[in-house]
C-alpha cells in the first residue's frame, strides 16, 4: 500500500526550510502533498492561487508531490487524499508547544493518522514566513530564504505592482 504524506500549512510564501521539509519528506513517503491552506484568519500576504503556484513551482522537479488548496479541517483533507501521516515542521522549542497541540487535536479527530515532526536543517531553522514576508514588506532581500522559482514569482509579482 502506498504511503502518502499531507504537509499542510500557510505557506504565505512558501520558503527554503519548508522545501527542505518537503525534499527530505520525499524520501520518507511514496506521495507527499503539500497542501496551502486558505486561512483568512491569518490574513496573508499572498492570496491563495499565489500561494499555490508558489509551492507547485517550487516542488516541479520533485515525481512524488502534489500541490492542492484546501479550506476544511486537516483530518478530512488527509481523508480525502488517503493520507495516513500528516507532517508538521518543527524550527525551534517554541513550535513545540503549538506543533504538539495540534498532533494531539488531529489524534483526538482520527487517530489512525500519525504526525511526524521534522526539522530542517540547520542552516534554515531560523526561517519563518513571517519574517519573509516583514522582509517583503520593506524590501528587505530574500534571495537566501525562498525558492529560486519563489523569488523570480514574487519579483515578477513586484515589478507588475511598480508599472
């Protein structure tokens, strides 16, 4: 039986160490999908079709993942898809406590699907979307936390907005 991962998340953008994430959960499982969640309550920066196309040029090259957008609970997502492991990025012990909440809420809700916690690699720990999007916000550079595929979208993105 195939072993499919759903990595769900924001992803407002979608940065190296959730590629990193991502590329080494390819390893680990048959299917991996990252699935960007709407999340209005976040209010993000990029709407949800920015986001998605972000994460699908990011992670083209990689055979066994998928891209989708979804707006309901994680559990019924996973359902959907037939996922039986959800991961979940783990940066620094200030995750931990809201990362385990939610490992414990999605075992109350179903408890056939594991969550697995994984860490990027160092050199990408201290990156967080939020700082990304602070440095967006006052052109701060980039280049060294996104994608290649994610900076030239955002840059493009940019450059429209300045025309």
């Amino acid at each position: 039986m195939k072993k499919i991962a759903l990595y769900p998340g924001t992803f407002d953008p979608i940065t190296n160490g959730h590629f990193d994430i991502i590329k080494r959960a390819t390893k680990l499982f048959d299917e991996v999908i990252v699935a960007v969640a709407l999340s209005q309550d976040k209010k993000p920066m990029f709407v949800l079709d920015e986001r998605i196309t972000m994460a699908i040029e990011a992670t083209k090259h990689l055979d066994n993942v998928k891209v989708v957008g979804f707006d309901n609970l994680t559990i019924d997502l996973a359902h959907e898809y037939n996922a039986s492991v959800l991961i979940r990025g783990l940066r620094a012990v200030s995750d931990f406590e809201y990362e385990l909440q939610l490992g414990y809420l999605n075992n109350s809700l179903d408890e056939t699907i594991e969550t697995v916690y994984l860490m990027p690699k160092l050199q990408h720990a201290f990156i967080s979307s939020s700082i990304v999007r602070n440095l967006l916000k006052f052109n701060g550079k980039t280049e060294h936390l996104l994608p290649y595929a994610v900076q030239n979208i955002i840059g493009h993105m940019k450059s429209c907005t300045l025309q």
